[in-house]
C-alpha cells in the first residue's frame, strides 16, 4: 500500500523476501512499477540449479520477462544440472517453454545470443531490458511477457514509420 499511496519502494530485503508474493499481488491490481521492482529484485537475487525451473514457470506464468529471460540465460548455461533438478519435470510439461528453451540453447550455440544494441529491423532479438527502456522513452506499457512487448514496439515503430 505504501508503494501505491506513496511511491515508496519496499526495503531490497522485504523485496527479496517477499517479491513473489509482491509481484502477484502488484500483477492483480496493476501496479506495474512495483511488479517490474521486485521482478528486478528476484532476477538479481541468484538464480540457481534449486530455482532456475521454478522460476522460469513463475516468471512466465506471472508475464515476468525479464525474470525469464534471466532464468532462460541461467539454464543455457547450467542446462545438464538444471534438467537434473527436482524443478525440471515440471517444465518438461510446458511444450512452449521447452521450445524457447531449444531455441535460446540454439541461438547460444551459433553464437548469435540477442545484442543490446540491435536495430528497430531485429525487435524480436532485443533483450527484454533494452525493449522496456525503448518502449518506456515511447510512453508505453513496459509491463507483459516478451512478445507482447515486441508486438507494442513493432506496433510502434510501424505507426512512426506511416505517419511521417
């Protein structure tokens, strides 16, 4: 309450603790700015072989796309012990996921893992952080999972392009 009163951000220990929880919550009453704060916190906090499956589930059931994309980066890089862990056969149960999990191994194998200064023509290979800090300097939503915020973009630039 304090956050949407006030604009207080809670203590980074309290986000911590408590930024599943927090995330939810702000999900369901569309608090965005303290979503993305703990979505932050809980992508920053270490992602291990114990939670990388569990959290990719929750960052994608929650529209969490950076929290994702930080989880999908962590299995690609520990994927042996990953699908080791206790967490994986649940996400043995989400064909979707499997296949962006595929995919991002792919693109690391070829080397070709999404820059952070890819053009408006490579929407679809910016890093979700780079998506909302353009997206945020257009005034718009920065909240949702990865193809919706490329979607916004595209739209976007589309728009920019057709009207001038």
């Amino acid at each position: 309450l304090r956050f949407v009163y006030g604009g207080e951000v809670p203590p980074k220990d309290a986000l911590k603790d408590e930024a599943r929880a927090l995330i939810q919550a702000a999900d369901r009453f569309g608090v965005t700015g303290l979503k993305l704060s703990a979505e932050v916190e809980l992508a920053s906090s270490g992602i291990n072989v114990e939670n990388c499956a569990e959290l990719l589930l929750f960052a994608d059931g929650t529209n969490c796309a950076m929290l994702k994309e930080a989880a999908m980066d962590y299995f690609v890089d520990n994927y042996e012990e990953v699908m080791a862990s206790e967490g994986y056969k649940d996400v043995k149960e989400s064909p979707d996921i499997l296949q962006e999990l595929l995919l991002a191994m792919a693109m690391d194998k070829k080397k070709k893992r999404p820059a952070s200064d890819v053009g408006n023509g490579d929407i679809k290979r910016m890093r979700v952080s780079n998506l909302r800090h353009k997206l945020d300097k257009k005034g718009l939503d920065v909240d949702g999972s990865k193809d919706m915020l490329v979607t916004r973009l595209e739209s976007a630039v589309a728009g920019e392009d057709g009207g001038g």
